[in-house]
C-alpha cells in the first residue's frame, strides 16, 4: 500500500465525487405551468376557498397525504415556523415545559420559546442519536406539557417507549422528521406516531422546494388549528368557542404555487432516493464492520432508516488516532469538497444547543429572561454535563459522512472505505508525524 497522502503519498482518489442535482425536467415543467397560469400564490387570509391556498398547495398536501397515510398534511414555508405552528396548535403556555434533544437542529427547541414555553434537555441514545426514553423519563415535572421527538439523521426514534411514556402523563408528542422522510417503524411512516409530525423542505433535505415544510397529523381538530396559525387566524374565528382562540394569532407561514408544484414532483422521487441510500448504506456498513473503532449505524430489521446523513461512531483508542488527525488524513486521501455540506466526512454535527447563549444566559423573549424567569417555579438552568451522551458524542465520537445520497454509486463509497483503511493501517507513522494532533 502506498504512503498515506497525508505523509506525502499519493492520494486514493483525485476525481470529485459527482454533485447531487436535484432539479430535473419534471420541475422545470411544473414551473413554468405555475408562471403561465399567473398564479404564484393562491392564498387569502380570510374565510372562503382561498384559505386553504392555490391549486398545486393543495394537490401537494393531498399528495403527500396520499403516499404516506395521513389523514391530513398542511404545508408551511419552513419547518421552522412548522414547528411553532404544531406547538401552538397542541396550546401550549407560558410557564410549560417541553422536552427535547439538545442535538438537533435549533428549531426543535425554539419553538417552545415562542408561547413563553421551557426547553428541558432530555440526553440521547448513542446507537440512535435520538431521544434516550431512560433520560426523558426523568426530566418529567408536573409542567410538562410536550415532547419534541427528533429522528435525527433519518434513523427513527424509540417512539413505542417514548409514547409509553407520554400518553398516561397526557404530554403531547411533536415529531421532527425534517431529516426522516419516508423512515419507518414496522412499516409505518415516521410522523404518524405523535399528535403532529412535520417534515423539512429546505434545499438540504432529501427532496425540497427551496424552503417549506410539510405538517401531518390524523387529528382534524389539530388540522385545522395549524391552518389557521398558518394564515392568519385570527380573520376566521369569529365562529369558535373562546376555549378554542388560544394560540390562534395567526402568521403568514404560507407556501406559493411555485414551491408547491416543485414539491410535487420532488415528492415521486423520495421513494427512490430512499432506496439508493439504504443500498449504499448496507455497502458502507458491511465494509466498516471489519475495520477496527469505526462502528456503523446497527438498524434493527424493522426501521428504515432514511440516511439524511451516514453517522459513524469513532473510537480514538481503538484506532490509536485522534479523531481530528483521522478525519484529517481521510480528508486528504480524497478529492476536495465542491461547496458546503459536500465534505466527505466531518466531525460531530452541532453543538448541544443547550451550550449556545440563549439558554447558558437564559435570554429568549425581552430582555427580562422570559420564559425563564417567568415564573418562581420555573428554574431551569443549563449547566454544561447535563446531557453527557450528547456532549461526548459531539466532542470525541461523532463523524458523518454526506456520501451516502444520489447520484454516488458503491464504487465511491468503495473509495471511502479504502480511504479509511489506509490511514487505519498507518495510524503509527501518522500519529508520529503528528504527535499534538
Ligand atoms: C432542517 C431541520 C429543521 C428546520 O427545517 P427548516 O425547513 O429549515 O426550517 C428542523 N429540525 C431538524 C432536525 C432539521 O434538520
């Protein structure tokens, strides 16, 4: 075998990984169907048919309805405001408490702050990276009112234990599957567990429409709720019992005609995308199985996973190299990344957010400390070690390999494994060339 690039040997790879292209004729066409018809956006934010927007937001929702089993989608401009709307239409209030992951996309905890709710950090499993049952179970108080549940990375989370959990205590469960479209539990579409479950349509995502997001939920009740956040509200109520206006000031969280036609063709891809990851996922898994400290997702028979991203668990000691000076020499055995999010392994993934200044400093609302100091009883504070799974895997034990996606094809993740295996086979001569690494 040659010298290890990063010692000055030749490289495994010189040519790029090929680019994802994600527009294709199909989306072009529905496009330029949208701007013929000269209707980019069909929504009012008042009664009639218009509330429920245009034609192609409409066939989108019941597309989507449609290939998963959802009684009802309602499409939003982000899965941020997606969020906030699921969390207001559950009514919650200033002073609840929500548990949620600390590693996940900011959002998936934001949105309590909105109602002048609490965040409370419940630690994750590290073989799902998702919300550890044993953890949440002890973050429960009389004031917890919800739980956001992220499948993150597209593996499914442990929703059995964790409405084990939620339904005898009355707590409500939001479903985050913006990186879990498609994922599925026994069968079952991740988003059909909770109360409302909501997917992510930002150009990061396996299919998307530029920014937008995707509701679902089986409850007409709740349906009807996000609708109304959605589109301004407020113009609309002029028909329900007062116990129903909570939470009901709406927002412009609208999706257009454009976006909308995209998605419905981005959405006969999903199925397809998700095919090709699993394949090139159980490559890269059985690969990785002979190659000592690098410990692939283990996905038990009944989930499918949805591989947004392929995480890898990496044991320093095992392989005798820091995870820096591996990342590094992996790095440098193949060809440079073509933009952002294009790095063909990268360590951790974000910081737990209970680390950022918002909750290190507990300023969200005003500059009073709401919700935190709002009331005497609540008294959340954030120390770091809170949840010490999260913060290890963060800091010493997470990689994440954005290879596993369309177009690539077995042969360059067949490079990456051999990438890895060189630099495993001259951890030594590495480690001696850099001993501070
Ligand atoms: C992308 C993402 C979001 C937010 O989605 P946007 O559509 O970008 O607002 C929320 N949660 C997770 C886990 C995500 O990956």
């Amino acid at each position: 075998m040659s010298l290890a690039a990063l010692l000055g040997g030749p490289p495994i790879r010189a040519t790029p990984f090929a680019a994802r292209r994600t527009m294709g004729e199909a989306e072009r066409a529905a496009v330029l169907e949208v701007l013929d018809a000269d209707l980019l956006s069909g929504f009012v934010g008042a009664p009639g048919p218009l509330f429920l927007g245009g034609p192609k937001v409409r066939q989108f929702e019941a597309d989507w309805a449609r290939q998963y089993g959802f009684t009802h989608a309602v499409s939003v401009n982000s899965l941020t405001s997606g969020l906030i709307t699921a969390l207001g239409a559950l009514g919650l209030e200033p002073g609840d408490e929500v548990i949620c992951s600390p590693y996940t996309m900011s959002a998936s905890a934001t949105c309590a702050l909105f109602y002048g709710a609490v965040p409370v950090f419940a630690d994750i499993d590290p073989e799902s990276f998702c919300l550890d049952p044993r953890s949440v179970a002890s973050r429960f108080t009389a004031r917890t009112r919800a739980m956001v549940v992220v499948h993150l990375f597209g593996h499914p989370a442990d929703m059995e234990a964790l409405l084990a959990l939620a339904r005898p205590r009355g707590i409500a469960v939001v479903e985050d599957a913006a990186q879990a479209p498609g994922a599925r539990i026994d069968g079952v579409p991740v988003g059909s567990f909770g109360d409302i479950g909501g997917f992510s349509l930002n150009c990061h995502k396996h299919i998307h429409t530029g920014e937008g997001g995707m509701l679902v939920t089986q409850d007409d009740r709740l349906a009807e709720r996000c609708r109304l956040i959605r589109n301004h509200g407020e113009n609309l109520t002029d028909d329900l019992p007062s116990s129903e206006l909570v939470n009901l000031i709406g927002q412009n969280y609208r999706l257009t005609e454009l976006q909308a036609a995209i998605g419905i063709e981005q959405l006969k891809r999903l199925e397809g995308y998700l095919e090709h990851r699993n394949q090139l996922a159980a490559y890269l898994i059985q690969r990785l199985e002979g190659l000592p400290g690098l410990h692939p997702p283990q996905v038990p028979g009944h989930l499918r996973h949805a591989y947004y991203v392929f995480p890898i668990r990496y044991d320093a000691q095992a392989v005798g190299l820091s995870r820096e000076l591996f990342t590094r020499a992996v790095l440098a055995e193949l060809p440079a990344a073509r933009g952002i999010g294009h790095t063909p392994l990268t360590q951790g993934y974000v910081r737990p957010l209970y680390l950022s200044p918002l909750y290190q400093q507990r300023i969200a609302l005003g500059s009073q400390g709401f919700p935190f100091t709002h009331r005497p009883d609540v008294t959340h504070v954030y120390p770091p070690g809170l949840c010490p799974v999260a913060e290890r895997l963060h800091a010493r034990e997470l990689l994440l390999c954005p290879l596993v996606r369309e177009p690539l094809t077995t042969a360059d993740l067949e490079d990456l494994a051999r990438a890895m295996e060189k630099v495993l086979d001259q951890a030594d001569a590495l480690r001696r060339a850099f001993p501070d690494t």
